[in-house]
C-alpha cells in the first residue's frame, strides 16, 4: 500500500495482536503514514519508543496515557504529539479506537 493513492478500508489488513488490539496499516509514504489501532477495554499498549514522531488521535474510547512520564485519561477527539525518543503506552479503559500518524513511516510495521 505505500504510495497508493486510495487505501479501501477493506482492503488493509487487520493484525491481531492477541491481547486485545487490532493494528491496521492504513496509507503510507515514505514521509508519513497512517495507522488504526482498536481497543478492547483493558488492552495495554505496552510502554515503548521509537524514532518515528508520532500523533494519536482518539476516535472513540477511553484512554489512560503515558508520555514521557505523565499520566492524563484521553477521549474522542483528544490528541497526543510524541517527539521521536519519547517513551509512551496505554491502557485502554473503554473499548476505543485510535488513529496514529507516523512521520517517517514505521518501517517495523510493513513488509517492503
């Protein structure tokens, strides 16, 4: 799907993690992507970094966030900046969905 111009929602292919969330790899270039993450209640998105700047945008759900340290409770329409570096995660408190936006893309999350 990189560089495709129209990604159909049909077409992206869920990864499911297991424990709880569902990954789908939405469009991308090499400068930018595009990343659905749903939640079940109770799904941790474990703490982690990466160099890759990253905006999360809270479709739906309840979300307790940790960014660099600092614990705050997110909701629909809220949004989270992640410098590249900076350790983050979630736990999920109400079933949700999150949208994130990667610059550059997250090479660990596609097969090129």
């Amino acid at each position: 799907m990189k560089n495709d111009r129209w990604v159909f929602y049909k077409d992206a292919v869920p990864e499911d993690n297991k424990q709880g969330v569902v990954k789908r790899v939405l469009a991308y270039s090499d400068d930018l992507m595009c990343v659905e993450n749903r939640f079940e209640k109770g799904a941790v998105g474990a703490l982690h970094h990466h160099p890759n700047t990253q905006i999360t945008y809270v479709v739906s759900g309840k979300f307790e966030f940790t960014i660099d340290g600092v614990k705050k409770i997110v909701t629909q329409g809220d949004t989270m900046l992640k410098k590249d570096g900076v350790e983050h995660g979630c736990v999920c408190l109400e079933e949700g969905v999150l949208l994130d936006i990667f610059n550059p893309y997250r090479t660990d999350f596609v097969k090129d």
